[in-house]
C-alpha cells in the first residue's frame, strides 16, 4: 500500500512538472515581446564601427514649449574610436552637451542618474504618444535615423527637465 502511494505521488509530481513547463525553449515569441511604450534600439555595424543605441526615446516637457528631452543609450562596441557629432529631430538640431567621444565599451548616457549627457530638443513639437525621427551623426558610423516614440513628463520621466 505505501509503495502504491509512493508510486501516484511521484507520478503526479513528473506529470504537473512536465505539464506546466515551457516547450518554446529561451527563444519563445512570449520573450521577444516589446511594448509600445520601449525606446528605440538599432545597431550600426558599417565600416568597422559597433555602435547599439539603446531604449532611445524623448520627453515631451509638460511646460507647452513643445520641447523635448533625449533619454537612453549609445554603446560602441568597436576596437576604433567614434565621437556624436550631432543630434537632430525632425529637422530642429539638439543643443547637445557632454561626453562626445566614444572609446570602446564606453557609453553616452542620456538622463538618469548615471548620465553623462543631455540633448535638449527646443521647439520638436511632437506630441507625447507619436513617433518622430531622430538623426544621429557620428564621426565615422555616419548618419543614422530612429523612429522614437515621445512619451510624456509623468511616472517614471517625471523626473527629466531641460
């Protein structure tokens, strides 16, 4: 009798473990998913250069000077040196200040607390919840746009000022 209790404990056991797990594997569709809401990412690998832009998007400010603030992260990867040259949305240059060069593994952070620059767009008038293009110009990886959702001053970009 206990080895007949053993035996449908166990089984039931293996049988809950084999039902409820992940047949996909760590490349299932339900990993990859991104929401509306991310920031931007795209990678530039051209003539020798390994740049990732990471989560870029902007902040539209609530103050109604239609100004936007730059969030996120410009990565190189690359053995050479690259440097941001400029950043432009939508035809209106950012006036950009900090951390320009970029060696390899550094990194141009835009807001929060481990930043080491800002690019403030004056007059982007682009309304939170819409996709604009920003251009990035880099000394040798070039010109490269991204679509960016703007999100607005709230939650967790309450934060972010000109």
């Amino acid at each position: 009798m206990r080895l007949r209790n053993v035996l449908i404990t166990s089984t039931a056991l293996v049988t809950s473990l084999l039902l409820t797990s992940c047949g996909a594997g760590p490349d299932a569709a339900s990993r990859t998913i991104v929401r509306v809401t991310d920031g931007a990412e795209t990678s530039i690998t051209t003539d020798g250069s390994d740049l990732k832009v990471r989560n870029l998007l902007l902040v539209e400010l609530s103050d109604g000077s239609g100004t936007g603030v730059l969030v996120g992260s410009i990565i190189n990867s690359a053995d050479k040196e690259d440097a941001l040259l400029g950043i432009a949305v939508n035809g209106v240059n950012a006036l950009y200040s900090g951390q320009s060069i970029m060696v390899k593994n550094s990194v141009i952070q835009f807001e929060g607390a481990s930043s080491n620059a800002k690019a403030i767009i004056p007059g982007m008038n682009v309304a939170a919840g819409k996709e604009t293009v920003v251009s990035l110009f880099f000394a040798k990886a070039g010109l490269v746009k991204v679509n960016a959702i703007v999100r607005d001053q709230r939650d967790t970009y309450a934060g972010i000022t000109a």
